[in-house]
C-alpha cells in the first residue's frame, strides 16, 4: 500500500516507490551539448507528443549552435523536469532534485539543521509565509515573527518558488550562515541568520487549573506519535479531567501520524478515507478499543490546515470533542511522494480525503462548534499562574460545563 501523506509548510513522510523513471528529462551527452530527445507516447493527446519532440529539437539547435556560456547540466535537467510538473498548475506538486529529497526525508524526521521555523504556502498565489518560529530558534532570536512572508534567501527571489526547494535553501551545516528577507506590514526586513541543529519537540503540554490538560500539537511529524502519547500519559498522571488540544497555527505533516493519534484517542471505526480519479478508495481505522472518554476542546484557527483538519474532523464527526476558534485553512487534498530510482522525487496531488462522516472540506475548511475570534485578551489563571489567551479561555469555561 502506498503511504500517502498530507503537506503543508515542509512535512513530509515515508516513501512511495514506482518503478519507472519520470519521462522527458534532459537526457546529457558525453560531448557536453544537450539532448533533449523525449520518450514518446505517441498519443496525440500526449504531453510527450511528436509536436513536442520537434520543438525541443529546435530549442536544443539554437542552444547548442548560439548559447554563450558553459550549459550546466544537472541545472538544465532539474528546469525541465520542474517544468513539466510546474504546468500541471497544482501548488502543491513538485519535482525535486536529489539534494531537496535528502533535505525532505531529513526534516520529517523531526531533526535538521536550519533557522527553526515553520512556513506554509498559499495555495493560490504560491506566497510563503512563517506561521510560527520554534521557540528558542534562530529565527525567532533573529526577531522573524508569524505572518512574515519570505520575499527572499540569500538574494534569491522566491516567487514561484516551491516551498520545500525554499526550506532546502535555509537549511544547511550548523554555524553557516543565510540572508531572509521577509515582508511584513509592507516594509521588507532583512535577517542575517545562523543556521543550528534543530531537534523538534513538537508537542507541549501543562495542567491548568481545575484538572484540565492542555497539549499543544505544532506540526505532524514522525516524532510526534509518540511524543503525543507521552504528553497524554503524563498528564493521566497528574489526574486530568478534561483536555484541550491547541492545533493552531498547525498546517499538517504526516497522515501516518496524525492516524496514530486519532487511534489513541478513538476506538475502532474509520478515521479518514481517500478516493482518488478512479473512485477507489483506501480507508484508514482505528486498530484497537483504546480511547479517550474524558470531555475534548480542540483550539483551531485559519491556520490549521490538512493533517490538522483530518485529525479534528474524525473528533468532530465522533463527537468526541468540539473544535473552538475559527473556520480552518480548508486542505482536503492528498499529496503522494514518489521516489525515482535516480535518487529524485516526484510530489503529486493524488487524491481527495474525507472525515469519518463523508465531508470533504477542500476550500471550505471545518466550521468551529464554539466560534471565537482571537483578540488582546489574556486570563492569568489563580492556581497555575498561567497566562490563556481569550480561545483558550472560552474552550476552558466549555470544559467546566460538561
């Protein structure tokens, strides 16, 4: 079965493998020159048609016999091969070369070294914004706040850019350093930033008052499972009586993962099915009659997106908790990852999802059962200490009443 993940910002899974190798890429020859002969379907409805092979030989004509400097291969393949998938006109596909596939693979293990934040990209215009900076990080020490829309990396442009080759160009050894620009309040601001090992911890959790856990959940990645779990346990511990999940600002990562949660917390059942063009469908369930029978507010926001979404739509749609804030991003799309046998990758769209109860919320987004907007309003609890904001608040007062 193909293990089919869920992106938004740079999350990533395990690997689906096919077995051909993506047709039409530049194919270099000995002497140098390119070749952009194509392997033909021979359809005429074929993106790889003869119409194609004779524009292409032309194009190879002109650059061999005209183009001034040296033709830097690899860069010549990667273009074609980016290309081809850039036309699909799908935001959420790409074809990344083998260093942006390493630097995939590394990060959904939750362990990397860059500047520690974590982005997302608009699916209409392709913008790329951080949605949070990890606390103690480079970037947030640097001064990058959410909201910051990255215009910039050392120099370069990042309109059109997708957003794991963006995360690849933060990345790098502990110690280097990279230039982000960022946009914010329509002035630019410039960050010279010192790249350093960031170990994940995407999961936090305390007791506040009145018995009632709170975990907070910053991205879906494979360290999460079982992070996730500890916090739970931790917090039985101590004797909750309640719970509050804080998905906000949390746009998605791993279906695997967010399926191992939904599992602790759910007994058997369906948690989210996919059906792809042909109508098949895969369904995903619940393993074991574990659960969680205590009383559940899930904090979301616009933010909250794919993963995010399928976890809070099966708790929703179980009527195991209720979602408090407001309407999420709205991410019912599936993405899967193919690895290529040249050690590349191809990321398409693939699929659509659905809660337990048939919805599909691709651009609409889940509706909050409790509505409330954010604002300036903060709560410092009398036992705790501690500070909530005015969402948290209302998903406090929901809890007591139950």
């Amino acid at each position: 079965m193909k293990d089919k993940k869920f992106w938004q910002g740079f999350l990533g899974g395990a690997l689906s493998v096919i077995t051909c190798v993506l047709l039409g890429c530049v194919i270099m020859t000995a002497t140098g020159r390119i070749d952009l002969t194509m392997v033909l379907h021979g359809s005429s409805n074929s993106i790889l048609n003869s119409s194609l092979q004779r524009k292409m030989t032309e194009i190879q004509s002109y650059v061999n016999q005209f183009f001034l400097d040296d033709i830097d291969q690899e860069k010549m393949q990667d273009a074609v091969c980016k290309g081809m998938v850039n036309g699909l006109g799908d935001t959420y596909a790409a074809y990344y070369n083998e260093e942006e596939y390493q630097d995939m693979k590394e990060k959904t293990s939750g362990n990397y070294c860059g500047i520690g934040a974590v982005v997302s990209q608009s699916a209409t215009d392709g913008a790329i914004s951080i949605v949070q900076t990890i606390k103690g990080g480079p970037a947030e020490k640097a001064g990058m706040k959410s909201g910051d829309m990255i215009v910039e990396v050392d120099g370069i442009s990042t309109q059109g850019m997708d957003l794991t080759a963006l995360i690849s160009k933060t990345k790098g050894d502990a110690g280097t350093k990279v230039k982000v620009t960022v946009l914010r309040d329509g002035h630019q601001k410039k960050y010279m930033i010192t790249r350093k090992e960031i170990h994940s911890q995407t999961v936090e959790s305390r007791m506040l008052d009145n018995k009632i856990g709170y975990i907070a959940v910053s991205s879906f990645e494979e360290v999460t499972k079982q992070q996730f779990r500890d916090a739970l346990k931790k917090l039985e511990k101590e004797g909750e009586k309640s719970l509050i999940i804080d998905l906000r600002n949390n746009g998605g990562g791993l279906l695997s993962t967010a399926v191992d949660m939904l599992d602790r917390l759910l007994p058997k059942g369906t948690l989210v099915y996919t059906k792809d063009k042909n109508g098949e469908k895969e369904v995903y369930s619940a393993t074991d009659e574990e659960s969680f029978d205590k009383p559940v507010a899930i904090l979301v926001n616009e933010n909250s997106a794919s993963a995010s979404e399928v976890f809070s739509g099966a708790m929703q749609d179980y009527k195991k908790a209720v979602l408090v804030g407001n309407t999420t991003f709205g991410k019912g799309i599936v993405q899967t990852v193919f690895d290529l046998p040249d050690g590349t990758a191809l990321k398409l769209t693939t699929s659509k999802y659905y809660t337990p109860k048939g919805r599909n919320i691709h651009g609409t987004g889940l509706e909050p059962d409790i509505s409330v907007a954010l604002d300036e309003t903060t709560y410092t609890q009398k036992k705790s200490g501690l500070t909530i904001d005015n969402q948290m608040e209302r998903a406090v007062e929901y809890l007591l009443n139950k």
